[in-house]
C-alpha cells in the first residue's frame, strides 16, 4: 500500500491569548505544531504499516520553509519521506486554490512516488477550522471519501473499512481504492518518535517542489486571484454583557432565587 | 492523652466574634473537613470549621483554642494520603486554601511570597510567566503549597532539585498559644541557631500553622525534552536506574512504572499514550526520563548519549518527547496513576518508602515476592531515581478487617525491608496518623522521645493537630 | 457559474425516517431574511426518501417553494449521490447563494459540491448578513479556535455558499401559507457510491446524546472534580428534563466521555438554558455555547470567564448549589 498523508504546521490555538486592552490576538511567541488531527491521519497510516509493514508513507505539506519542523516530526514517527510544497505563488489561497494546488502536487508526487492507494487528513487544521481541504481534494482527484473517521479498521486488498464518527453515534464504511479519508480524534496520539528515527529524520532531505516544478499547475487557480473567498474583515468576538451575578449568599437563598429569575423569564 | 474540653456555644460567640461570618458549626461543616485522600485511616468530623483569611485571624483561634484547651487541626486541598489532616479529635479544624493570593516576587532574590492555600498549579503557572520555575512537583498539583511545607512533598523533579524543604526561605507562623512568629530570612546560606524554619518544614501542622511562605525560585530552563524507554521486564529496567548517576547524567525526574499501572491510567484518561509492543516483544515496565538545560542544541548530545545507555541497557527502544504538546500527554499518564488506582479500586492503603537508589531493584523483588502471600493486589510505581517508591495495596473483594489486618501484616514487611537497606519509612507523603506506629518501630525510643519533646515545647497543651507524627492518639 | 435568479437556496437534510434535521428548519430563518435583502425567492431543497413530512416541514415554515429529491438511494447519506443530486440541481435553478447545516455530513458535501462548481463556501458560520456594496452575503465564522471571527465575501463566483452551525438560529414560526412542493427526478445510480456503510453502531439506548436538539444542558468542568460528581449533574438534569454536557477538561480527565463534549473540538449547541458548573469558561468552551437563550454559570471562581457570558451567575461551591437547586426545583415541582 501506498499512502499520502497531508498535513500542516499550525499555531497552537489553544496557547493564543486576547490582548485585554487591544483587543486583538497575541500571536507572539505561540508556538508551532503539528496540526493535532493530521497526526492523528499520520498515526492511522502508521498503524496499517505496522501490520504491513511494505507500506509506503508520504508527507506533504504547503506552507513557508519554516513549515520543515512539522514534516521532520512526521519522518521522525512514521513517514518514508516528505515533501514540502512552498512558493510565493500560493500564498494567499483559500480552500478552493489550496486543494487545487495540492491536487497538482499530488499528481506530481505520484510520478515519483507511484499512485497512492489513500490519501489521509485531518479533518480539520486548527487554525483555519474549514475542514474543507480534505473534501475538496478528493473532489480535484476524483476520490472518493470518507470525513471524520476514528481509525482504520482494516485496510484489505479490496476495501478500506474505516470506523467513522456521526450525529448518532458512529458506524463502520467501506470505500474502494484509491480513496481520501479525513480523521478526528481518535483514542490515541501519533506514536512518540523514536530516537533513532528521530536522528535520522533531522539530517533526511525534504523535497521541496515549488509552482516551476509542477509543470501543468495552472496559477491563475492560485492564490489570491484563484480564491473565489475573500476575507472583509477579522475582529475579537465581543464578549456578551455579564448579567446577575448572586454573590456571598447561602446555596439555599441562591438556588431560590435563580428558579425565581429562571421561571419569570420562561425558561423553565 | 490530652484531656480537651468541649466546644460550648460560649467558645463559638468568642470565634464568630474573631472571624464574623465564617465559623461553620454542626450540619454545615464541610463533609470534606473530616478527612484527606485516604479515609481508611479513619475520618471524623469537626465540631467547627473556619476557613480563614489572615494570619490575624489564625491568631485570633488558636489563642481562644490554647486558653479552651480545643483541638485544632490545620488543612489546605486536603490532598493528603496518611490523614495528615484529619481531625481525629474533632474540635476546630483552619482550613487556608482561601488564603490563595501570590503576595510578591523579589526577582533579585529569585524569591516569590505567597499564602499557603495558593495551589502549587498556581504559582507554577504564575512563575513561569515570571520566567522562574518553582522545582518541587509532587503528582498532586491542586495540593496547597502550605501542605507541601508541611509534609516536605516533593515528587518527580526530586532527583535534580531535592525537596519542598529545599526551596523554603522563610515564613511567618502562629504558635499553639496565639502568638505570631517568623522563622528564616530571604539569604543563601545561615549559621544562625537551631534551625526552626527546617523544624517546622515536614512537621505536618503539629507544630505550628505557616500562614505565609517566603520560597526559592529559579530561573526556568529552556528547553525540555523527556526520553521513554520501555524495556521487556521489570528487572533490566530497575536496574538501569542507578546508572545514571554513575555516567554522570544529571535528569530532572526518573520514574518507573510497570505496564499494568500505566493501562489503568491510559483507560482512566481515556487515550492510549505508551506503545505496549515495540517491535513485535511485549513491554512489561517503562522509564521516563526528563533533562532540562539552557537550549535544545546542549540537550540533544545528552539525550543522545543517554538513549545509547539505554539501549545497551536493554531498552526495546528509547522514544523521545521534545514538543509542550508530547511532553503534557507523556507526564499526564504518569500523572494519573493515583487516579487511576483509585477509580478501579474499592480498599486502597498505600505507603512511600525510600531507599538508596541502588538498592531498588534489590527492594523491588522483595515487594513483589512478599505481594504473593496477600490477598489484595499490589501496584507500585515510583521516583525511581531518587529511590522513593509508591506501594500501593489495593483490593475491590475483601472484607474491610480482613484487608486492614492483612495490610498491616504487608506494611510492617515493607517499613522493615526498607529500614534493612537503608532506607525510611516516608520519602514524601509524611506520617499523619496513618504511620504513626510505624515511625515509632523504625526511628526507635531515642529518636521519638526527642521529637516528643520538641512537640512539647512548641505545644504544651497538645492543641494542634493530635495524634499525628510522633505521638499516637486515639479519642 | 452565473447565477440566472437572486433565489437564495437552504438545504434540508433528512434523517432516515424522513423528517427534516432541525438545522435546515432553523436555516429558513436567516434564509428568509437574505432572500428578501437580496430580492429573491427563499427555496428548500429537500433530498432523502420518502421526504414528504420533511418537505412539509419546510413548506410551511417560511419556504416560497419546495425541491425535493426523493429515491432509496439517497436513504442513507452518501458523498456521491448527495453531490451530484445537489450539483445537478443547482446548475439547474442556478441560484445566487445555498445554505448548508453544518452537520457532519453538511460539511462532507458543502466542499465536494462547492470545488464541483468552482465557487467558494464559506465553512461553519456563525452569522450571515448582506454586504451593503456589493449585495453579498456576509459570511462570519470563527477561526483560530473561536478567539477570532473573519468576515468572508464570495464576489464573482455563484452559487456564494456556506455552511452554517447547528443551534445558532431559531426555527421560524409557521407560515400561513404552505409553499408549493415540486418533486425532481433525480436518480444517481446506486452501484455508483463508491462507500458503503457496513453497520450502524449506534450508542446504547439511554447513552444517545443529542446535545444540538436539546433544550436544557447542564454541563460539568473541570470544577466537578470527578466521574462520581457528574452523577449530581445528572440528577440535576433529570428534574429539568436536560441533557448532560461536559468541558474539554473534564472528557479529558475520563469523567464523561467525548461525546458529552461542548465547544471547539465537540459540539456546538444552543438550548434555552445551558447551566454551566464548575466552567471556568475557556474560550474554546465558549465558541461552542454562546449561542445559548440563557447561560447560568455556578463557580467557587469569582473571577471566572464563565461570568462574563451568564445571564445568571452564583459564585459559590457546586456541590452546595446544585442540591440546593435540585431541592428547589422538586419542591416547586
């Protein structure tokens, strides 16, 4: 099996901070990460390989070169190899241009990696939340695909079954090859990187393609002018007016008083 | 026996008088006050709690208290496991965990002061901001920092940065009788009498309630990175842990754990976090181990040169944590044993022997061939690298007597052992009234008739917290 | 594509009984309202089989016309069929924007359908308005894990498409008059779906949490302290007829399990009454219940977050306010 997993280096949002007095994000000294849902995608593929282990892995990621410590964490755990697709040119793209672009790649890679039996996901990035990526890729390359899968169940020669989270609860799919699925978290992390692996993986190459490399990219689909979405304007999310607050009282006279205030206002 | 008097309605105006509003009596005490983490000990509730606010007003108490001959038993989070705080003589019991706030940083000092009842999570978080680390961190971090003083905690850095009493420069305490008093000063050094400060450091509220602490910081290092190594078997991973020291690396934490404890933790917490198979062999018992240092660049020759000791050593593989996000799910399984344990299990007692780190392993077979002749289960993990080690007897169908006469038969074994090799009988956790008797057997008369009479210079009336450390008590 | 009408379309998912999912009954309302700024007609599409109470649903709740797609293959939810029964229709009516409920499977076909057509979708909303320059709807989701919210425009391409949380709008009240139902004949075939569901493992009755539908939450933090102290949530639950939810911090400490989870990384809800105990109000639990009619917040923290966005607040220790409440309750009961 042959198995691409995407990925992307990602601020830690649960580290970032609202500056109290600008209202605005603190982004400095946020640290980078590998976006938690791509690791676990990453940790899915690893698993089949631990049970096939003539199973090829692959990273890709698009981002700026400071995006390299993201691909290095994923050699160090479970990939063979990692590419790294950075140009000036992508810059700027929303969902719509970022699957294009990574839909070009994918056939580029395939040229030198062979045809992918699967290509993993996280289901979302943390920062972007879109969860968009995943699906759109699948629909550039004509896959089919399977969002928000818990792990893989097995991966037999002639289907992927994949147990898959949903409103009610979660069910078990099937999906022919080759195929795109999109993980959420399971009960596990990506495996910690063994030191061995981990050497190996700083001094490994990263192939890094850029727009030239990818002969039949099509760049007016990139970037700013390839994105139909255009962002107006960002802002804090104002934060709601506080209310009553029952302050120094006994339990017995606040829970009166808050049934008092629930039921004069209809809500029980 | 000390003989107390009773709390009258008289005593009760007198308080409500010192601390208006907050005198808790009867059915509104706080069930919690009448116990810590390990009621096997024992529990009883306490006629009147007060959770206080200042130094004054522990004052203003304990003299009613001392003048009332009323027992008075001190409590922070109440985290403690040989029911340090339980007020086994009923009476009053101060609870400090409202008197939370960080009072001051002396960043020239690397010196920070605070009330007791700030949580250890708290000034941890809060120092680090200051870029300090404040070294001691025991599993519990929702424990108060006066607890920690007072039972000398200190947990999984202890191998690099010793112990609570380590980073203590002084505080201010009231006395049994009411008046206030401050032992040590904010100096590196001191050759300056009896050291009071060091007297009070462990004596887990039987002494004196600390009602401010002044604590030694340092500054953060920055960089961390933790190496895990499963090995196939307890034995060769026991016996691994000495040779750190003697290739002279210097780790911040070395703890062991076997695998049947971390898979209890991994199910409490709901994630999968160490590999129970490397390469096809079964793992039966992990290290995990953490350097510090100024920068990743000096940590990865160390971390390099310890993972081939560790390899050569019989590690399956040495599996490396160098993000916040890996470090915080590697330490959050070892974190959660107690948990863990005490999810699964319906009679729990434990104890925390230490002994010279190369005598562990030698300890550690002892304990398991000894386990064999006891219905209960037994679990252990521990500081390996500082020779402290968690025993834990756990038991979900015995009979309670039953399980209690058979514990004590195992822990009279274990304390024995242990004082064979070297060791003592608590690394951490303190005696309370859980371990009374057991100090008694393993400090001798000598030892004991001195703390006793410390015990009673500082508290001729035998008020604060009966029963405890050195002097065994029933009422 | 061009868009041939200023019809703003809502997509109405069913459930395999073939009643609507509330989402896109709760979608006609801020559909209704961009319709009318936009100048066009409010239309339903409704796809499943054997859809008709759904397609009623939606025809008497402020709907000016109905679409249904109904066949057995669409009974269950598939990518492939969805997708194309969605592309083909839209090509057909070509309208100006769609509405997509932000369920799972809303957002496993909002990105197939949007990259087919070469428009942009905007995912996850949170508010939806029209741009006064250019007429477009204005699309504002959270990022960043809800401490940022971006204002997102889709000028050129049509259909503008987004897709929309769950529990953010109300349901309109009932139309007086019932909107015509047109039934396509959209067929895909079924040897087609290139996935398969091999089996349903629904959770165990008694243990379906249905956080989205509900109408009373009482959710447990951080502050619960234990598995055994959401036992006394539960009890407080049951008086009101609520449903259990829970912070992050306490599903990651193993005290209830993930699917009890509000906020970033669970689920985002929008009852009458959310009760939050023992919530210090982190803001990725926040993004995940503001949408709430009425937040009452029970913390020992004074200081707590969590204050900032309650309607009601008690500072005071749970486990004296919650019994005192569940006594309360009962006694006026």
């Amino acid at each position: 099996m042959n198995i691409l997993v995407c990925i992307k280096q990602v601020p830690d949002t649960t580290e970032i901070k609202i500056d109290p007095v600008t209202n605005t994000l603190i982004r400095d000294g946020v640290p980078s990460v590998l976006n938690p849902y791509d690791g676990y995608a990453l940790e899915s593929a690893a698993r089949i390989k631990d049970n096939a282990p003539e199973t090829r892995i692959v990273v890709l990621t698009m981002g700026p070169p400071q995006a390299e410590p993201a691909l290095r964490e994923c050699l160090s755990t479970a990939a063979d190899r990692a590419y790294l697709l950075t140009d000036r040119a992508f810059g700027g793209s929303d969902t719509l241009a970022t699957s294009y672009i990574l839909s070009a790649a994918v056939k580029q890679v395939e040229e030198l990696e062979g045809k992918f039996d699967m290509i993993f996901c996280g289901k979302q990035a943390i920062d972007g939340d879109t969860a968009q990526v995943g699906p759109e890729l699948a629909e550039h390359l004509g896959l089919p695909q399977v969002t928000y899968a818990l792990e893989v169940l097995e991966a037999a020669p002639e289907q992927l079954k994949l147990l898959r989270e949903t409103e009610e609860g979660r069910q078990v799919v099937g999906v022919t090859y080759p195929c795109l699925a999109t993980f959420t978290k399971p009960a596990f992390d990506l495996r910690f990187p063994s030191f061995r692996r981990r050497a190996a993986a700083r001094q490994a190459e990263i192939v890094r393609l850029g727009a030239g490399d990818i002969p039949r990219i099509d760049l007016t689909r990139s970037g700013l002018k390839g994105s139909p979405t255009k962002v107006k304007r960002t802002f804090v999310p104002p934060r709601k007016q506080s209310g009553i607050i029952i302050k120094d009282d006994t339990a017995e006279n606040a829970a009166a008083k808050l049934c008092e205030a629930l039921r004069s206002a209809r809500v029980i | 026996m000390a003989d107390y008097n009773p709390i009258t309605p008289e005593i009760i105006a007198e308080l409500s008088k010192a601390v208006p509003g907050r005198v808790m009596v009867g059915d509104s005490v706080n069930p919690d006050y009448a116990r810590d983490e390990m009621p096997i000990y024992g529990t009883r509730m306490p006629e009147v709690s007060i959770d206080v606010l200042s130094t004054e007003e522990v004052a203003a108490i304990v003299k009613i208290c001392y003048e009332n001959r009323i027992p008075v038993t001190t409590r922070g989070a109440g985290t403690g496991l040989v029911g340090g705080c339980t007020p086994i003589c009923g009476g009053v019991v101060i609870c400090t965990a409202k008197m939370n706030k960080i009072l001051s940083y002396d960043l020239e000092n690397f010196a920070v002061t605070v009330q007791p009842g700030v949580l250890l999570q708290q000034l941890a978080e809060d120092a680090l901001t200051h870029g300090c680390l404040y070294p001691p961190d025991p599993g519990e971090k929702l424990a108060t920092l006066g607890g920690n003083v007072a039972t000398n905690a200190s947990g999984m850095r202890g191998v690099k940065y010793g112990a609570t009493r380590d980073y203590v420069k002084a505080m201010t305490v009231v006395l049994p009788t009411g008046e206030v008093t401050r032992f040590g000063a904010t100096v590196s050094k001191t050759s300056s009498g009896y050291s009071l400060l060091n007297l009070m450091i462990g004596s887990e509220g039987t002494l004196g309630i600390i009602t401010e602490l002044t604590l030694k910081l340092i500054p953060a290092p920055k960089a961390t990175i933790s190496l895990i190594a499963p090995f196939a078997g307890l034995a060769e991973c026991i016996s691994t842990v000495p040779k750190f020291k003697m290739n002279h690396f210097d780790p911040q934490a070395i703890e062991f754990f076997e695998k049947e404890i971390l898979i209890s933790s991994e199910e409490y917490l709901g994630k999968q976090v160490f590999p129970r198979r490397v390469e096809g062999c079964q793992v039966g018992a992990y290290l995990l181990i953490t350097f510090d240092g100024d920068s990743q660049d000096e940590l990865e020759p160390v971390i390099e040169r310890a993972a081939e000791m560790l390899l050569a050593e019989g590690a399956l593989d040495v599996l490396v944590a160098d993000t916040p996000p890996r470090l915080k799910s590697a330490w959050a399984a070892r974190s959660s044993f107690l948990e863990g344990i005490e999810e699964q299990t319906k009679l729990l007692d434990e104890c925390d022997v230490v002994v010279p780190v190369p005598r562990i392993p030698e300890y550690v077979v002892y304990v398991d061939e000894l386990a064999k002749n006891y219905d209960f289960h037994v679990q252990y993990f521990g500081h390996a690298g500082d020779g402290n080690l968690h025993i834990y007897t756990c038991s979900n169908d015995m009979e309670r007597e039953e399980f209690l006469r058979q514990v004590d038969s195992f822990m009279a074994s274990v304390y024995q052992k242990a004082m064979e090799l070297g060791g003592q009988i608590s690394g951490e956790h303190g005696i309370g009234m859980g371990k009374v008797k057991y100090l008694a057997q393993a400090a001798g008369p000598i030892n004991m008739a001195l703390m006793q009479g410390i015990k009673q210079v500082f508290d001729p009336r035998m008020i604060l917290n009966p029963g405890k450390v050195c002097r065994s008590l029933d009422c | 594509m061009e868009a041939r009408t200023k019809d703003l379309w809502v997509f109405v998912e069913t459930k395999e009984d073939g009643t609507a999912k509330n989402v896109g009954i709760e979608l006609l309302s801020p559909g209704r309202e961009l319709a009318d700024k936009q100048g066009g007609k409010l239309v339903a599409l409704v796809v499943g089989c054997g859809v008709e109470k759904a397609a009623k649903e939606a025809a008497c709740h402020g709907a000016d016309l109905v679409l249904t797609v109904d066949a057995p293959e669409f009974r269950e939810y598939s990518t492939d069929a969805y997708a194309a029964a969605l592309t083909e229709l839209l090509k057909k009516y070509a309208p100006t924007s769609l509405l997509i409920g932000a369920t799972p499977n809303g957002r496993d076909l909002g990105p197939r359908v949007s990259c087919r057509l070469n428009t942009g979708l905007t995912a996850d909303c949170t508010n939806l308005d029209v741009d006064a320059e250019t007429g477009c709807v204005c699309w504002t989701r959270p990022a960043f894990g809800g401490n940022l919210m971006a204002v997102i425009l889709c000028p050129d391409n049509r259909p503008q498409m987004g897709t929309v949380r769950p529990g953010v709008f109300k349901k309109p009240p009932v139309s007086e008059k019932e909107a015509e139902i047109i039934q396509e004949d959209f067929r895909f075939p079924a040897e087609k779906i290139r996935t398969r569901v091999l089996e349903n493992l629904r959770e165990a009755a008694g243990e379906l949490v249905n956080l989205e539908e509900a109408e009373i939450i009482v959710a447990g933090g951080r502050g619960v302290g234990s598995a055994e102290g959401f036992k006394l949530l539960q009890e407080l639950c049951d008086v009101l007829g609520g449903t259990l939810g829970a912070s992050r911090a306490a599903v990651d400490a193993g005290w209830v399990t993930h699917s009890h989870q509000v906020g970033q990384t669970g689920k985002t809800v929008g009852p009458k009454l959310y009760i939050a105990c023992g919530i210090s109000g982190a803001i990725q639990h926040l993004a995940g219940m503001t949408g709430s009619d009425r937040v009452v917040a029970i913390n020992k923290d004074a200081d707590a977050p969590i204050f900032g966005v309650a309607d009601y607040g008690i500072v005071g220790d749970l486990f004296d306010v919650v019994p005192a409440l569940i006594a309360e309750l009962k006694k006026q009961a």
